[in-house]
C-alpha cells in the first residue's frame, strides 16, 4: 500500500493489518485532512446560504424586474418536470420491492418530491429559492426549508440599504454574529415580534442566619451514563434525550449543534463511562395551612 492509499480520508480508516508502517506523521496528516473536511462542509453550507441570498436579490426581492420573475416560473416549471421523473421512479422501486419497511406516509414523507408553488409574495419567493439551492422539496424537508429561509431574510435585513455583498462577507457576517443558529434565533425574535429577551434569572436563595445560602430545596445523588467514548458532558448548545430510573439517568441520544445548525446523534453502549451527578428536585409548593376550628 502507497502512502496516498494510507492516506485517503475520503473513506473508513483500512482494515486491521492493511496498515502498513503507519507512523505518528501520517496520523497527523489524517487527523488535519480530517478537519479540513469538517471546516469545508460548514464554509460549503454558509457559501450555499450566501448563494442563495444571491439569488433571491435578484430574483424573489421586491425591486426583481419582470424577467428575473419569469425566469424563476419557469425554473420552477423545470423542477416541476424533474420531480415527477423522480417520483415515478420511486413509486416503481416500491412496486418492486424497496422500501418495503415503510408504510405509505413514511415513505411519501421521505421520498415523494413536492411542486413548489410560483411565489406571489416575497416570502414564497424566498423559500421557493431556498427549496431550489438546498433540495428541500420533500415532506420530511419543510422545516430545514423554513429554517434556511429564515436565515436569508436575516442576512437581507443585515445588508440592507447597502450594496449587494459578496459570497465572502455573507460568510463572514453569518459567522460574525456566532453562527448560522445564532442567525436564525436573531431573526426569529424580530419576526416574533421584539427583540432577543434576556434569560431569566433565577430569584436568589434565601440566606440563613449564618449568611449561608438556602434554597429549600433536597439533592439526590445519581449516576449519569454517557455514550460511548465520552467523558464528560458536551459544552454549548445541544438537545439531549435521556431515560431516568432508580438513580440512574441514561442518556440516549445528545445532538450538538453546531455553527450551521447542523447535529449529530450519539448514543450509549453497555461500556459508556457513569459520572455522579447530585440532581435537585423541583420545589414542592407548601401546603395549605390547616384550619383551627372557633
């Protein structure tokens, strides 16, 4: 084996004993290829964001000339065309066979291509542009659509009343304000109708006579179970799904999520690490005093 088969990270790493000499430099030489494939598929998600803002300056904002309109029905027309081919030909796979393991709405979800409507505002314009740069036009897809769309009217109220940014200060901008989920959230608070509310703080415990805290509150002390390979819990933003029982929380699934909303599941095996936790229960309200009868 050369040292460009050692080295190709487009794949697993070989199988035991296909190897070779490997040496601490060609580890290195995986291990930067490796990141570099992350940081590229991040740059591409943030440069197709930017394109598709492109895009929609040209051909879903209010101030698009009357060819730009029509060029967008009949790309849509287009696209109309191609899904019905590729919804034929799922629906011939399933006759013959394929995804047998689905029922009919999981399967009309996952592989049933939807039209996408000609925009009569500039909102549909927008998600229309949206489903056509990312491919979102089915069931399972609609809200990826939402969100990307979204994130184009933000970066249209960032850049507006100034000139038609490039690809690059699209990028910079979006990873400027942290992020394309930071983005979305900036954007989704104005649409709601104010700006972003600050967390809430919680009220400060009470303090006994000594000046130590009291919160009323009675700690139990359990054992978390972690996926395998982990050590510790993830830092930053992430959802987390876990089962609870006789003092152990197990977690089943955690989703960081990164700069471009993106995540990853990972779950628990029979050999994940357990760290102790002391857990708070939720304060019981008092109970109601007792009567005195006169």
């Amino acid at each position: 084996m050369t040292d460009e088969e050692d080295l190709d990270t487009g794949s697993a790493a070989p199988p035991h004993g296909e190897c070779g000499a490997m040496t601490a430099e060609k580890l290195e030489k995986i291990l930067e290829a490796g990141k570099g494939h992350a940081r590229g598929a991040r740059e591409s998600t943030l440069r197709a964001a930017a394109c598709g803002y492109l895009l929609c300056d040209i051909v879903a904002f209010d101030h698009v000339d009357k060819l730009s309109k029509e060029w967008l029905a009949e790309r849509i027309e287009k696209h109309k065309e191609a899904i019905e081919k590729s919804n034929k030909a799922a629906e011939l796979a399933r006759e013959n066979g394929d995804f047998a393991d689905l029922d009919d709405k999981q399967f009309k979800d996952r592989h049933i291509r939807s039209e996408i409507k000609v925009p009569v505002t500039v909102d549909e314009a927008i998600l229309a542009v949206v489903k056509l740069v990312f491919e979102l036009d089915r069931r399972v897809d609609a809200s990826h659509a939402t969100r990307r769309a979204t994130v184009t009217r933000w970066i249209k109220a960032r850049f507006a009343g100034a000139e038609t940014p490039t690809e690059d200060e699209i990028v910079t901008a979006i990873k400027d304000v942290g992020g394309f989920e930071v983005a979305l959230d900036l954007q989704r608070a104005v649409e709601g109708g104010g700006a972003r509310k600050p967390p809430r703080t919680p009220n400060p415990p009470e303090q006994t006579d000594d000046g130590s805290e009291k919160d009323g509150r009675a700690s139990v002390k359990v054992q978390v179970k972690l996926p395998q390979g982990q050590t510790a819990l993830p830092e930053g933003r992430c959802t987390m799904v876990a089962q609870c029982s006789a003092g152990l929380i197990e977690i089943v699934s955690i989703k960081p999520i990164d700069e471009d909303g993106d995540s990853e599941d990972t779950a628990p095996s029979a050999s994940s690490p357990t760290i102790p936790m002391k857990v708070a229960p939720p304060t019981q309200p008092a109970p109601a005093p007792e009567e005195v009868p006169a």
